[in-house]
C-alpha cells in the first residue's frame, strides 16, 4: 500500500499497528534486563525506548503521517515532563548541599537514636504518609525525609529494599489522599468531580490499602533480623558522624523551612530550589571547615567553592568509617542526568505513540471487549498501568484513560467518583513501579534502590490496584449516578 500524500489527513491505524512498537519495546526491555540485570537503566533501557520511538514514527509516517509531526510528537512528549526533569535536578542539589549543611546527617544521627528497628518499616510508613499528606508531593517527601531514613535504615542493619518500599508506599499514600496533590486535582478535574468528594470516594480503597501495608511492614520488622548492626556499630556510626559534621537541631532548619513553603503551597521547584540555598547558607555558618574541605582550599572562597560542588555534583565524605563515606557520599544535579535521560527516552515514545494515534487505537480495543463494572474497573486499571509503561508518565496516564473511560462508566450507571478513584488507584499508584516511568526512575535515582529491587515491598501501590479491580467484580462501594447526584 503506497503511503497516503502530505496533503491528506493520516490514516486511522489498525490495533497491529500500535502493538507492534509496544511488543518491540517489550521485547528489547527484557532483553536489556537479560544482558545488563539492575544496570539496565544506565543505558540500555534508554537505547530500547528511543529505538522504539523511531520504529512508532516509521509506523506513523507509514499511515501517512510527517516526519517533522512525528517529531513535534516526540517534543511535545518531553515537553510534558520538562518540569519535572527540573524538580529531578533540584532534588539533586538539595540532597547535596543538605549533606554539606548536616541536614541529613542530623536527621539520621537522631533517627537512629529515636526509631525502633522493629517498628521502622511502619514507622517510616507513616511518618512519609503524615509528610505527603500535608505537603501533596511524593517526590519532595522521598527526596527530603527519604533519604535520612535510607540512611538510618543502612545505619541500623535493616533492609534498604524494604525502607524504600515503605517510604514510597507512605508517600504516595499521603499524595493521593491530599487536596493539595496536583495528581488529585487531575483525576478530579478531567472526570469532573469535586475534590473533596473524590478524596472522600479515595478513601474506600486507600484506607484498607494503607492499613493492610502497615501491618505487613510491621510484620516485616519483627521477623526481620535487626541485630546486624550491633550496639559498638551504632555508636561507631554517631561518633563518625559527629566527627564530620556539626550535629545540632539548628541542621534541620532546612527541612523545616522547606516543609512550611511546600503547606504554603509554594510550587516545588522553586521550593526546592530554595531549600538547596538555604542550605548552602547553613553549610557556610556551621559547617564552614567541612566546606572548605569540599572545595580544595582555605579561607572563604573556598568555602563558597565547596557549597556550589555540592549542588552540582554532591557531597563526598572522607569518614574512615565505610557505612558513613557510603551513606553521604551522594546528591548534586550531575547524580540526576542518567534518570533524565531515561525520562526523557520514555517520553519521547510515549509522544511518538501518541501522536500516531497509537494509544488511543489501545484504548478503544480495550473498551469494544467492557460487559460488566468488574471488566471496566480492570481494564481502567490496566489501560493506566500500561499507559504509564507506554507513555512513561502518571499524568497521561490520568488524563488519557480519564478521557477515554469516561462514558463507559456512564453507561454503567456509574457515577464518575468511580472512575476518578480507580484512575488514582492505578494511574497515580503503579506509576512508581515502572523503571522508566518519570516516578520509577525518580524514586530509584533519589532513594538509591532499583525499582525491579524496591517493587515488592511498595505494598500500597500493589494492593491499591488490586483492590480497585475485586471492588469491581463484587459490586463494592461503585456509586451509582442516582445516589452519588444528590449526595451532599
């Protein structure tokens, strides 16, 4: 078939033409996970996606679209997650100059002090879920308070895997359930429904999901041997830390200030952007020696030197204790530039598959087969995690499948408090499980633990889902449109 003129709208793509990019990424990703294991998101996975961008472009064109609006596609892909991309890289400035500043190492030498090891999964649990639920932002609550307990997790011989989990299952907990999420006003906003009546909808799955998390992270911490590190280890670590550092509460002042901007609402790049200064600040009044060291002299330049390192390239620590070089010696921008690379990889097919129509084809192939609630919700829910594994992003996988499902759940008699709490359970949740997703590979980069390492343990984001879709098949807590219409 000869391709359709320039002047002449594309062709509508066939199902086969949007399965064969997606089954061709499936298949160089596993390949990539094959020959290069956790090291497969340092490059390989990258190569996968951008081939397969092209391999979507080529199909596009094929159906009669322009290179130059495949192109555009790509763009405006990357476009979406530009802001991101620029919270990404101020969180790498803020975990290094709150390094130089002893923000985070104050936090670890009083959390291993305060946290009990066989109550820490939970706890961190919850702290992150307090945090996120009065902050709105996942990602500033894993790059701020995260990070510290990671390192009191290594400090405290627990698994780090595990941690991860549990701070990413409290994060996200805390995002969704918060009115000042911009991910909940999303889901909200493009099914057409009050915030607080979906928030209040959220909380039949959310609830038992979190609930049910907590439990198994406590389970997790009395079975699990928090005896490898000792007494001498611990008080080993504190001493290390109070030989490379100022410890005083005065350190925490940046994440105090840094929390109160984020409750006030101010937007999160500039929030963190600030805290990093803020830190840089605090680095040069009670930590001047170490920033000196930082920055390869003496006097006062070179302390200046020291803190612009650290917000480029991090902090390097020079404790002769081994836990404590390898718990600080981390952050700047510089830590980041892999995880924007695959971000920006992931939504360069995501755009090309869009723009092709690919995604939609998808979509509506997915709603042909719908006869029952319990085969809407499911499909809802694996429309929005594929859509975070095809497009790499938590808000096409809102808004898109939002869009697409939203007469569906109509002609179900479905109210569309429905629909917006299962693409919450779904879109918003799963996002952090996909590696090249812009939440997996933020998590994975800020926290240091692999996302295919961390997925097990992240035991909301997999049981919310899961409850949406049994919610589904036993007719539990679906609103109809008559109930939910004069519900006040």
């Amino acid at each position: 078939m000869s391709q359709a003129s320039p002047n002449h709208e594309p062709r509508a793509p066939s199902l086969l033409d949007a399965l064969i990019p997606l089954g061709i990424l499936i298949a160089l990703l596993s390949l990539s996970v094959f020959f290069y294991g956790e090291d497969s998101s340092y490059g390989p996975n990258q190569i996968a996606l951008l081939l397969c961008a092209c391999v979507a472009a080529l199909m596009g064109m094929k159906n009669g679209h322009s290179w130059n609006n495949m192109e555009g596609g790509m763009l405006h892909g990357i476009g979406l997650v530009f802001g991101a991309i620029l919270i990404l890289l101020a969180v790498g400035a803020l975990i290094g100059s709150w390094i130089l500043a002893g923000t985070v190492p104050s936090m670890i030498y009083y959390g291993v002090q305060i946290l009990s090891p066989q109550w820490f999964y939970a706890a961190s649990c919850i702290i992150c879920a307090v945090v996120g639920l009065s902050i709105g932002s996942s990602w500033t609550t894993a790059g701020t308070l995260g990070v510290a307990l990671m390192g009191i997790a290594g400090a405290l011989g627990l698994s780090l895997e595990v941690t991860a989990g549990a701070v990413i299952s409290g994060a996200y907990f805390g995002d969704k359930m918060s009115p000042l999420s911009d991910t909940t006003n999303v889901a909200a906003a493009v099914t057409s429904n009050d915030l607080f009546q979906h928030i209040r909808h959220m909380m039949s799955t959310a609830i038992p999901a979190f609930v049910i998390a907590l439990l198994a992270f406590a389970f997790l911490g009395f079975t699990s041997d928090a005896s490898n590190a000792s007494t001498n280890d611990i008080e080993s670590l504190l001493t290390a830390l109070k030989s490379e550092f100022n410890i005083s509460i005065v350190s925490l002042l940046p994440l105090i200030l840094l929390l109160a901007m984020a409750w006030r609402k101010v937007p999160a790049f500039p929030t963190l952007i600030i805290g990093s200064l803020i830190g840089c600040v605090i680095a040069l009044i009670f930590e001047p020696e170490t920033a000196r060291r930082l920055g390869g002299g003496d006097g006062a330049l070179s302390a200046l030197k020291g803190a612009w390192h650290s917000l480029f390239d991090g902090y390097v620590s020079t404790s002769s204790n081994e836990n404590v070089a390898a718990l600080l010696s981390k952050g700047g921008m510089s830590s980041m530039l892999n995880t924007v690379w695959l971000i920006t990889s992931a939504m360069a097919f995501g755009g090309a598959m869009e723009r092709a129509g690919f995604l939609q084809v998808i979509v509506n192939s997915i709603l042909s087969r719908i006869k029952t609630v319990g085969s809407l919700v499911t499909s809802t829910v694996l429309t929005c995690f594929g859509m975070n594994a095809a497009a790499g992003d938590q808000y096409m996988a809102i808004i898109i499948p939002g869009r697409m499902f939203k007469e569906a759940f109509a002609e179900k008699g479905l109210h569309g408090l429905n629909l917006s709490r299962t693409l919450e359970d779904s879109g918003t949740i799963t996002s952090v499980l996909i590696p090249w997703n812009t939440c997996g590979a933020y998590m994975a980069a800020t926290l240091g633990i692999a996302t295919f390492d961390y997925w097990p343990y992240a035991l909301f984001n997999i049981i919310c889902p899961l409850l949406a879709i049994a919610y589904g098949w036993l007719h539990f807590k679906q609103k109809p449109i008559s109930i939910a219409a004069t519900a006040s």
